[in-house]
C-alpha cells in the first residue's frame, strides 16, 4: 500500500468515527429536557470559545478552522443559541 493509499484509508476511517460521533451528539441533544437545554447551551458555548481561541492562537489549516465553524453553527442550530445571562 502506498502512502497516498494509507492517508486515503486513514482520512476514511476517520470520517467515519466523526458521523458516528456527530450521530451521538445530535442523539445526546436531542435527548435533553428543556431544563437541561439551556445548560448544555452556555456549556458549548464555553467550550467552543475556548476551542476558537486556541485554534485562532494555533497553526491549523485553515480548512480545519472552517470545518471547526461551521460544525460549531450546526450545533448551535440543534441546541439553540444560549441568552447572555445562560454563557459560562
């Protein structure tokens, strides 16, 4: 197997365990009560700020940070956007 072949086998592979996890998350949001949806809201916004922040102060592709926000919009589309009393 050539190293082109190994990265596409690798790339694939990954791309599965992120639509299982994706699967799982939406799965987990879908499952919260309304009074837990406003806590998992200001968590991931918590989360995703910092996660910004240290790809902003990084040297990830840019592919990866695009990837990373638009991600991070479907999200916010399935939980909702977090009032600004609900950010931790």
């Amino acid at each position: 197997m050539t190293d082109t072949e190994t990265l596409a086998l690798q790339l694939a592979e990954m791309q599965g365990s992120m639509l299982a996890m994706e699967c799982f998350v939406n799965a987990l949001a879908e499952s919260l009560t309304p009074s837990q949806r406003p806590v998992m809201q200001a968590l991931y916004a918590g989360e995703s700020t910092a996660f910004r922040t240290a790809l902003m102060n990084s040297s990830a592709p840019e592919a990866t940070v695009a990837a990373f926000e638009r991600d991070v919009q479907r999200a916010i589309g399935l939980l909702g956007e977090p009032t600004a009393d609900e950010t931790v």
